[in-house]
C-alpha cells in the first residue's frame, strides 16, 4: 500500500540504467508523465515531486560551479597583484580555461561523464592549473628583465632568453606534475563505494593538471615571446610593490634563519611531533554526510501485522513528520511485492520526507523528528538519507550505519543476546535509532511427511512435495487474453481444500495406483509456531543489531560498543559477534590509502634522486611533507575534528602540491651554484628570487580553495570541502615553513652536494 501526506496514493518508482544522464532522463520522463495526465479520467492526479535525485544533482552542480567560478576570480586577482601588469596576468591565466577544455575533450573522447564529483576535481585543481604557467612566466619575466638590464655582448636575443628561462625550469616544473599524478595513484585503487565515488574526481585532477602542464610547455612561452619581450613594464628595474615588500620582510627572516638554523630545524620537529600527538584524538568516519534534502526513514512494526495495522500506524507517523515546518511533504510505501528484488513484509515501511530547513541545523531538525517519532508503538525507526542510506544497505545489509552480527546455533539464544548487546550499545553516546532485528514466534502450519505411509502409496518425498505445492501455491497452466491485456491461468484447489488445517489434511491426492488418499494419511498436518525468518550468513544463523551515529564520529562510536560488548556479555561456545557497516570499508580504505602511499613515496624519492642525482637534496623535498602534515592535521582539528576518506584523499593532494615547492627552491639553489655563485650566497638569492612564483602558486591554489571549503555541508560540496580544509591548512603551514626550514636544512647540511 502507499499514501503521499498521510492519504491514499500508488507510489510508482521510477530507475535509470547505469551510464545514464539523470538530469536528461528526469527531462524526459517529465514530459512522458505530462502527456499521461491528460488522458487519464478526473480525479486522479501524477505527482512528480515525490523524490527526484535529479534536483540534488543541479543543485549540487550549480554549487560545485559556483566554487569554480569564485575560485577562478581569486586566482586571477593574486596573480595580477604579484605580478600588477595585465599581459603576465594574461598568460598565466589562460592555462585555466585551457586546460578545463582539454579536459572536457579528453572525457569526451573516453565518454567519462560530467558530475559532481568530476567537476569537485577540477574545482580543487583549479588554483594547481595555473601553478606550472606562473612558473614559467615569472621566470621568463625576471630573465628578460635580466637581459635587458645587461649591456653589449651579454645582452641576448630575446627568444634565446625565452627558450633558456623555460628550459631551465622545466625539468623541476615537469617532475613536479609527475610527482602530483603519483602522489594520487592510491585513489584509482580504492574498491567499493569510496573507489566509484572518488575515481572521478581523481581522473579530473589528474587529467586537468597534466593539460596544464601541456599548456605552459607550449601555449605560455610562445605567448611570452609576443606579449612580453616590447611591453614597457620590462624596462622598469626591480620588482612590483607587493614583491618588494615581501622580499624585504623575507630577507630579514632568512638572514635569522641561516644564523640559527639548528634552532629552526629543532621547533619544526617539535610542531610535527605535537602534530603526531594530536592524531589519536581526531574522529574517524567513512564518507562526509550527504545534504539532499530528502530524508529515507525505515518504519518496521512487529512481523505479523496485518496491513490495515501497518497503515494506521505508517498513516500516524507521516501525520507526526508532517508536524514539523521544516518538511514539505511525506511519501510512503508499505511492503513489497514477493517477486520485487527487494521484497520485504507488510510490517515494513518506507518513507520519503522532502524538508527545506529554513535557517535551522540539520541535526536539530533530525533529532526534533527522532524524537516525536518515538511516540510511536511497538515500531522501529530508522533515520537516514536516500544516498547514505542505500551506501548503508551496500555496505552492511542493514539501514544502518552500524551493524552488530550475533552468530549462533539456537535461535531464542540469539534473541537474548541480542536484546543484552542492544542494551549495552544504547549506552554509547552518539547511538541513534539502535534497533533489533524484528523476529517474533508466528503461526505456521507445518506438513510432517510420514515416510513409511508414503512408501505404503508408492509416492516419493518429490512427487508429493511438488503436489503440495502446485496444489495450494498453484501454477500457472496457461494465459487468457482479453484485449490488449493477457493473464496467466492459475490452477489449484478450490477452497474446501485449502484455507484451513482441517480442509488441508482432508485435501485428496493421486498415488501411482491410481488411489486417491487424504493428506493426513501420507503426512503430519499440525499448527505450531515457529520463527518468522531465519537470517543467515556464511551457512550460519545470524541476529542483526543495528544503529546509527548522531554529532558523534563513527569510529569511536564503535570501538565503545566493541569495549562494553566484550567487557559485559560473555558469550557461549559457538557464538560470537561481527560488526560491520561503514567503519569496516573506512578501515580497508584507509589501509589501501596508507600502503599505497608509501609506495608512491618510494617512487617519488626515485624520481628526485634521478633528478638530482644525490640523496640529500631528495630526503630535504621529502622534508615537506611532515611540514605539510602539520597545517593539515590542525585544519581538521579546529574544523569538525573527523578524518574521513575524503580527508585522507585531501592528504594525498596536499603532499604532492608541497613537494612542488621543495623542487623549485632546492633545484634553483643548485642552478645558481653551476653559475659560480658562492654557497650561503646561493641560498639567500635562490631563496628570494623563488619567493614570487613559490608564494603565488600556493596563494593561489590555497585561495582556490576556499569557496569549497567555506561550504562545508552544501549539496555537491560534502567531500569536496573535508579536502578542501586539509590542503588549505596544510598549504599555509608547508609554504611557511619551507621558506624557512628547507634554506636552513640545506644550509646546515646540503654543503657538500653542490
């Protein structure tokens, strides 16, 4: 049965196939429906608005772009601002919507298709984008200021100057690229739901920073060659205001920093390992919580209520939701139908609830509603949301997001047991909704074959099990049309030879003798009571204790259910309990996560000692990423204070933007000692000659960020904005400290790699 706002309704529900445009889809089912309505008789209305995941897809896209668009304004103002003329400001720009357009035509090509998750990608790209450009132009721009400051024989053609100021950032600025690609490798091994929903951001990022580089191998010093070598801004000595300033403010940190590098490199391990103390009390959970704007809550009563029950209290509770202000409208669907892939008792509901929230908090609307939905009898609620709550069905069987699996042999044990391991999970705090699977002692009525009379017949166990069933199931023998319309023809016995026990042990049946006999002489025909399923799981029997988390993380939730579980129930010999749920694919894909990680740190390390061609400079690059690790860890712990999957893919993101720095400022260092320049003196002016292009890129891919993480919550923003935070956090505390702590590192021991 089904009802929309508490009164009668057919609930229809509508699926698209895999690969397929939902929005263009919903478009068209839309119009479909439209020309449905007009030949339908009065009085009978089609109502669209139930639930459409096509309008949490606009408006996730919509304000996925929006991040976009904000964080492409934020780029082009700083640039302009170190840079302060229009023509470099041009060029290093244009890699932007470039490499967004060689993109697109790549997923065109591979027919990967645009949504949220793509364009979180490009979005969180979208400051790195123009990161290889900007180096590319700030050093062809101090070169041609260079040359033209020179006089007679020194001065040089200016495509030489081009071609040499490229060249000599390009094996850094390349490397560079590689190493981001690398540092995401663990993202396209994620499995499950994590791996589907993360792989397309990770083949946008991946994709739009290798066009970028594309762009600023070709694209930007072919542009420099024409609209900077004759611009009267190259004739102005020195560098812009802001530049100037940050210089003069940096040489003074430098010059303390070279004459007390132990004192520097010694407070960088101390933050780091304060840093590492902080990690054990940060949250963890599976995935950010999804806002769609739409709630799935799951009603299930005792098995055995008839439907009218069902539906009085279903009619109840969506008179209760509708009490809210916050909610638009309530839908709800009362069993399943037998053959339904998810068939499921007349004891079960489901509700869709559609809510705006009107300046209120989600939480504070969730736990309202938990809470006068309590009122209702002898029912157990489920809250969640469409998405979370099919990720929850995937990933535990359950509607839940924690699922506590008691094993054993005897069904009534199991029970009990399940009623103490619920007890001790309602003491957890952060535990919503703990419920125990719905199993109750029903009616059955049993058919107990005799064998020795069934022998005495003739008739095999088979033949009489099929006859039963044909008999009072039946089967069907063929179809009737009438019309259009065709049914099948059921054949079974009438009903004086079904509907009660006494009519079904007096059913007669055929014997090979051709004797027809009741079924009462072949068989044992009683009422008894028995369970009203049995769940089982991996060949044993199995009761499901279920609940949710509420402003709480789910890992510690957890891991106190897992501690008064052991420390209070002590289990007979043969049972046992299992959890599982959303912790269990965060574990796996945090494990994933680290391992590969590590890995790719391998060949990142490889890549900077083929560079270099020493050790060293490669362990002080890799001095970045505890740097980074830093920033990272306190923007989670001053934020919500959880590390997700998200998080962790933020992690990934930000050590690969931070070795970029290290490359730049180390292999510049070693460019100007090939030159003759003398060690310390190396190091002040490597250091401050890279001071523009380090800061401009992380400004610009930190700033790019922030309209993401800003919206933290917003529809199209959840994962997006956990990432968001992490790289911006630690871009701020890796940029800072490798000005200081990667001159002080090579100053104190990069001596003799020169």
């Amino acid at each position: 049965d089904g009802s929309k706002n508490a009164r009668p309704a057919i609930i229809l529900t509508v699926q698209k196939q895999p690969q397929t445009n939902t929005i263009e889809l919903t478009r068209k089912i839309e119009s479909t429906l439209s020309e449905i309505q007009k030949t339908l008789p009065p009085g009978i209305e089609i109502n669209s608005n139930i639930f459409k995941q096509s309008d949490f897809i606009k408006v996730s896209i919509e304000n996925v772009l929006r991040a976009l668009r904000d964080g492409a304004i934020l780029v082009v103002i700083v640039i302009f601002l170190f840079l302060w003329n229009f023509r470099t400001t041009f060029i290093s720009v244009l890699a932007i919507p470039l490499s967004i357009i060689i993109t697109i035509i790549i997923f065109k090509f591979f027919d990967i298709m645009i949504n949220t998750m793509s364009l979180g990608g490009i979005a969180i790209a979208i400051g790195a984008l123009v990161d290889d450009a900007i180096i590319d132009v700030e050093n062809v721009f101090r070169r041609l200021k260079e040359n033209n400051s020179s006089s007679g024989s020194q001065k040089k053609n200016a495509l030489q100057v081009i071609y040499e100021a490229s060249k000599e950032i390009r094996a850094p600025m390349v490397n560079a690229t590689i190493i981001i690609v690398i540092v995401f490798l663990p993202l396209f091994f994620l499995s499950g739901v994590e791996g589907r929903l993360l792989r397309p951001m990770g083949y946008a990022y991946v994709t739009s920073i290798f066009a970028s580089l594309l762009v600023a191998l070709t694209v930007t010093p072919v542009l420099s060659y024409y609209l900077l070598p004759k611009a009267n801004f190259m004739k102005k000595e020195g560098d812009t205001w802001l530049v100037e300033k940050l210089k003069t403010l940096y040489k003074r940190t430098l010059n303390f920093t070279l004459k007390h590098p132990k004192t520097i490199l010694i407070s960088s391990l101390a933050a780091f390992l304060v840093t590492i103390a902080v990690v054990p009390f940060l949250g963890r959970s599976f995935l950010p919580e999804f806002n769609e704007g739409s709630l799935t809550l799951s009603l299930v009563t005792l098995p055995g209520t008839s439907l009218e029950e069902s539906n009085k209290i279903g009619n109840l509770a969506e008179e209760i939701i509708l009490t809210h202000p916050e909610v638009k409208s309530t839908a709800r669907r009362t069993g399943r139908a037998e053959l339904d892939e998810h068939a499921q008792g007349v004891n079960a509901a489901e509700l869709d609830v559609r809510f705006e929230l009107n300046g209120k908090s989600k939480e504070e609307f969730i736990t309202a509603l938990r809470k006068s939905l309590s009122a209702l009898p002898g029912t157990n609620v489920t809250i969640g949301q469409p998405i979370g709550h099919r990720i929850d069905h995937m990933l535990s069987g359950t509607r839940a997001n924690i699922a506590v699996k008691i094993f054993g042999r005897d069904l009534q044990q199991l029970r009990t047991y399940s009623q103490m391991v619920k007890a001790e999970m309602q003491k957890v705090q952060g535990a919503v909704d703990v419920a125990v699977d719905q199993e109750v002692e029903v009616p059955q009525t049993k058919i107990k074959f005799n064998r020795i009379a069934m022998a005495r017949y003739g008739i095999t166990v088979g033949d009489l099990a099929e006859a039963i069933d044909i008999g009072f199931n039946g089967e069907a023998a063929t179809e009737i049309r009438e019309g259009q319309n065709t049914f099948d023809l059921i054949v079974r016995f009438d009903e004086n030879n079904r509907g009660n026990i006494h009519k079904i042990q007096n059913a007669l049946f055929d014997t090979p003798s051709g004797a027809k006999v009741t079924l009462i002489q072949l068989a044992e025909v009683v009422n008894e009571k028995g369970p009203n399923r049995i769940s089982r799981e991996n060949v044993q029997r199995k009761i499901v204790v279920q609940a949710n988390v509420s402003e709480r993380d789910l890992r510690s939730v957890v891991d106190e259910m897992r501690s008064n579980i052991e420390e209070n129930i002590k289990f007979s010999q043969g049972y046992y309990v299992e959890f599982g749920g959303q912790f269990e694919s965060e574990q796996e894909a945090t494990k994933i996560i680290t391992m590969l990680s590590l890995v790719s740190l391998c060949i990142i390390f490889l890549i900077l000692f083929f560079q270099f061609g020493k050790i060293k400079p490669a362990l002080f690059i890799l001095i970045n990423l505890p740097l980074a690790l830093i920033g990272g860890v306190w923007s989670v712990f001053l934020s919500d204070g959880i590390i997700s999957v998200a998080s962790l893919v933020g992690f990934i993101t930000l050590f690969g933007i931070a070795t970029r720095n290290g490359i730049l400022m180390i292999s510049h260092f070693q460019h100007l000692m090939k030159e003759g320049k003398e060690f310390t003196e190396a190091i002040i002016q490597g250091s401050l000659e890279r001071l523009s292009p380090i800061l401009m890129t992380a400004i610009t891919a930190g700033l790019a960020l922030v309209p993401l993480a800003l919206g933290s919550g917003q529809p199209g923003k959840e994962i997006e904005a956990p990432m968001a935070i992490v790289i911006l956090g630690g871009l701020i505390t890796s940029t800072a400290l490798n000005m200081i702590v990667v001159p002080s590192l090579y100053f104190k021991f990069g001596k003799n790699i020169e």
